[in-house]
C-alpha cells in the first residue's frame, strides 16, 4: 500500500475535482434517482409482505 504525502494527495483531489467539473450534477442527480427507486422498491415489497402476510 502506497502513502500519499499531502501535497500529492491534495493534487490528486484538485486533478478529480476539475476532471469531474461539470458532471457532479449529473453523478448527483443520479445518484438521486437511484435513492428514490430503492426507498420506492423497499416499500413495494414490505406492502406486498403485508398483502402476503394476511
């Protein structure tokens, strides 16, 4: 395992962070999405477990 001194490894964050500019958003928005769609999966199944369970 390599350790990063902290000017290498504040290199490498500033070089993601202008690598990324423009499509944290984009990654954000999605990342949304896919929160939304598990909450709304989770309760689908615990209803239809309910229905089931009568």
């Amino acid at each position: 395992m390599q350790i990063l001194s902290p000017a290498v490894a504040l290199q490498k964050i500033v070089h993601l962070e202008l690598a990324t500019e423009g499509h944290v958003q984009e990654i954000l928005s999605a990342l949304q999405q896919a929160i939304v769609a598990n909450k709304m999966a989770t309760v689908f199944v615990l209803e239809y477990g309910a229905i089931a369970a009568t």
